[in-house]
C-alpha cells in the first residue's frame, strides 16, 4: 500500500489538489491556520494535525499550497514550520506561486536538514484543480524529478521540468502576467461589444472561432451568463482571488526589473490589479476586472 502524504494549505486549490491524492490511494495528512478548510478532506478521511511540524514528523513526502511568499517562509522556517521535524530524505514540494529567490531560500534551508525541496507552482485553475489536469512546472535537482512526479501526476495532466530550483516559479510567474493581460484584453473587449449591441454569448461565440481566441474568452469568460461553471456566474465567488493575481503581477514586476526586461503591459496589468484590491475586489476572482471596468464608465 502506498505511505502516506503530508498536504498543508486547504484552500480552493489544496482542497481539490488533496482529494484527488486520496483517489490515487495515498493516505493524506493535512494541516491547514484555518480548520474549517480541513472538514472536507477529513470527511473523506485525511488525519487532520494542528502545524506543519508534526505533519513533518509523520509523512516524509509533503506538499505546501499556500498565498504567498511570507506565508510559504512560516510553513517550512517558521516556530512550528515543517523544517523543525524534517526528517531526513524528504522530499517537499512547493505548489504556491512565490518569489522565485524564497524557493531558493527554502530548498537551501531544506538542505541544511537533509531534505529536498522542490518548487512545482501549478496552471489550471479550481477546475483543473478538481478533474486533476493542472499543468505542474517543477524546479529542483533533475535527480528528484521522477519521485516528484509520481505524486504531481495525480493532480496533474502536464509535469514539466523547468530546471534548477526556481525555475518553475519563473515559468509561472510569465504564464500568470500573461493570463492577466489577457483577461483584462477579453475584458474590456466583452465590454466594448456590449455597448455596440452585440450579444455577449454570441460575441464570445464569434471571439473563440476567431483569432481572439484565448483561455479567458474559451474557457473562464469574465462576463456573467456566458459560460456555465465559472466564477463569473457565481458573484465572482471561488475561483483565482484578485489580491493573488496582483501578488503574482507583482513578482513579474520585481523579476523584469532584476534582469531590465521591458514588461510594459504586465506593469499597467498590475496596476489595474493594484486598484481593484484597493475598491473591495481583492477576494473575488480575477475575472471580476469585467465588473470593474462596468463601474469605472460613471454612468
Ligand atoms: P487560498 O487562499 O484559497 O488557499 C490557501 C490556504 O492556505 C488557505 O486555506 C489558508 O488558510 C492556508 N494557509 C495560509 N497560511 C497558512 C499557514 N501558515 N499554515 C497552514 N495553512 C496556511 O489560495 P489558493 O487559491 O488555493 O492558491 C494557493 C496558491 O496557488 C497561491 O500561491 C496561488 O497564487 C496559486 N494558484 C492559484 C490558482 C487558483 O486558480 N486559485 C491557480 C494557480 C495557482
């Protein structure tokens, strides 16, 4: 039978993330600040335990789903962090989208401990998350790629290597400032066919057999009522939170500047993301910035 899996941060990604573990046939056991995040995967049989450290004290595989940076230092570094009870050969694996130089801080400190740390920040949204085809980048030593996969895998449709540890959070980071021009563009293009009386569904139709076509237009429309299952017909519930959106617009922001790379849409992308935490968008899905541009009209 297979041995059993830490998984700490049961968020609307740990949670799917952590189910389908449990549906390959690992044991899974979880620790999450917030405890009713854990009732559904204790129902389903997970062994719930208060801190990252006694999770390390018991599985010696773990997985981390966190917001940010701050939060992924307290789980391995912190007073009660995973690295306190490492033992020795784990392996870890960091699924959160964070500063690519914290991933190198981590799998240093790991090292300290004898265990290996590998970044994996994943692609896909809650809906991947859920039927278990998210696309994992994964940086870390080559040598540790294959245990690594084995778990990513069955949370995953697409396990790539990237290269040495940080690597996948560099290939994250131009995905998500990608993503973010391109739901702000599907936008404000919604938006626009809509004051020339065009029927928002048929628009939608029309973009994504034309060579507007994108992820935000086919698969996760910002405009509510043209798709079923996404955040936009649910309040803008669930989904890919606008503060994590500006977070990560962010880090391409530091990255650009780091290595003098010209980003001039991800930097007004981050802007527009920046504003809209700051007008009570910051829980809402990403796809909410429809909603913002509706307001921003003053009519
Ligand atoms: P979330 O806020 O829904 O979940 C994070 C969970 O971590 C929460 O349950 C929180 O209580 C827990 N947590 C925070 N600090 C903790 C600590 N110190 N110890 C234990 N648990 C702690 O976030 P999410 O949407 O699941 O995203 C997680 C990460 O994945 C983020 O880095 C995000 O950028 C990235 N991501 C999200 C999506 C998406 O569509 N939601 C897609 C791809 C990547």
């Amino acid at each position: 039978s297979k041995t059993q899996v830490g998984f700490i941060g049961l968020g609307n990604m740990g949670n799917p993330m952590a189910k389908n573990l449990i549906k390959h046939g690992y044991p899974v056991i979880a620790s999450d600040v917030f405890p009713e995040s854990c009732k559904e995967l204790q129902e389903l049989g997970a062994q719930i335990l208060d801190t990252p450290a006694d999770v390390a004290d018991k599985a010696d595989r773990i997985i981390t789903m966190l917001p940010s940076s701050p939060n992924v230092m307290d789980v391995y570094t912190g007073p009660n962090g995973i690295l306190k009870k490492v033992k020795k050969g784990s392996l870890l694996i960091d699924s959160s989208t964070i500063d690519p130089a914290v991933s190198k801080e981590m799998a240093i400190a790991a090292e300290k401990m004898g265990a290996v740390f590998m970044d994996a920040p994943v692609s896909g949204g809650v809906g991947a998350a859920t039927s278990g085809k998210l696309t994992f980048m994964v940086g870390g030593a080559e040598e540790e790629f294959t245990a690594a996969k084995e778990l990513l895998s069955c949370m995953g449709a697409n396990v790539v290597y990237c290269g040495q540890v940080g690597t996948g959070q560099a290939a994250k980071i131009c995905n998500n400032m990608l993503l973010a021009i391109g739901m702000i563009g599907t936008a404000e293009t919604m938006n626009l066919g809509i004051r020339l009386g065009l029927d928002p569904k048929l628009l939608a139709k029309i973009l994504n057999m034309s060579s507007g076509r994108c992820w935000s237009s086919d698969t996760y429309n910002p405009v509510p009522g043209v798709m079923e299952g996404v955040p936009s017909v649910n309040n803008y519930q669930g989904g890919f939170a606008t503060t994590l959106m500006t977070k990560d617009l962010g880090l391409a922001q530091n990255t650009a500047t780091n290595t003098k790379t010209p980003v001039i849409l991800g930097s007004v992308a981050h802007q527009i993301y920046r504003m809209m935490c700051a007008r009570g968008y910051a829980n809402k899905d990403f796809s909410s910035v429809f909603q913002f541009l509706r307001e921003e009209e003053g009519q």
